[in-house]
C-alpha cells in the first residue's frame, strides 16, 4: 500500500506498507499495481526536477512470502536509474528482528542505489520525522546533504 502521509506534499516523504493478505489470488496482481504506481510517482518526480523520501513501515502487516519479497527487490533493481534520480533515501521502520534479519538477507542480492536509514523504535522514527520536517523545502535531512 502507498500512502500519501501529511508530508508528502511538503517534503515528498512517501509510506510505503505492506499487507496481511498474501494468500489471496490477487496479492502479486495488487503488488504489482502497487509498484506501478510507485514508480508512476518516482517518474513525475523526476519531470518535475524532484525527490522523494520513501518510508517503508514494515511493522504493518506481514512479510511477503519469500517469493513476492524477491519479485519486490527485482522490480526496485529495474528501476536503478530511476531511483537514482528520483529517490533521497529510504527510511525502513522495523521493530522485529526476524523481519529485519530478512530486509538484511535481501540486501545481499539487492544493493540500494541511493541511502538506506534503519530504524527501530517509535521514537526514532519520531526525531527522524521532526528531521525532515526542519529542513529545507526540498526535504533532505541535513545528515544527507552532502550526499
């Protein structure tokens, strides 16, 4: 799911979660409208001369299946070029160390284009969110500035 949080708008901060319905018959096909959509975005973004922050919440719902998490990393490497364009960095929330321990088996095989940021705790993610609020119009924190 994608989800335009308050400071989409002001900062290009974009959620991204996931579901709890991986078993239905038409979860890859959602997935995949999803990521279209997704990178519908990235695109307008790059037209437009900006970039987003992308949050990816992985404490809502639950981790897709080891094949859709792979079709997932496939698809975000086909859009390399793009995300090195569009793309500031990532924020990836998770508090459970299995899903992180699979995020990290999945950065083996996928290597992020542009920073990846982890972060575990509500708090965290809080003062992250107080960051990116304090910055600049275009949204960067100034930890990445010079990236």
């Amino acid at each position: 799911m994608i989800e335009f949080c308050d400071l989409f708008d002001k900062y290009k901060l974009l959620k991204m979660n996931s579901t709890s319905k991986w078993s239905e018959p038409d979860s890859a096909i959602i997935t995949n409208c999803i990521l279209n959509k997704f990178k519908h975005i990235l695109e307008q973004c790059i037209l437009q001369n900006e970039k987003i922050i992308l949050l990816i919440d992985l404490n809502i719902g639950e981790f897709p299946p080891l094949f859709e998490a792979l079709n997932i990393a496939k698809f975000f490497y086909s859009l390399n070029d793009i995300l090195k364009k569009s793309l500031n960095y990532t924020i990836i929330y998770v508090k459970s160390s299995s899903k992180k321990a699979w995020i990290d088996n999945i950065l083996k095989l996928y290597t992020p284009v542009r920073p990846l940021k982890f972060i575990q705790t509500s708090s965290e993610l809080e003062n992250e969110l107080k960051l990116i609020s304090g910055t600049k119009r275009n949204g960067v924190p100034r930890e990445f500035h010079s990236l």
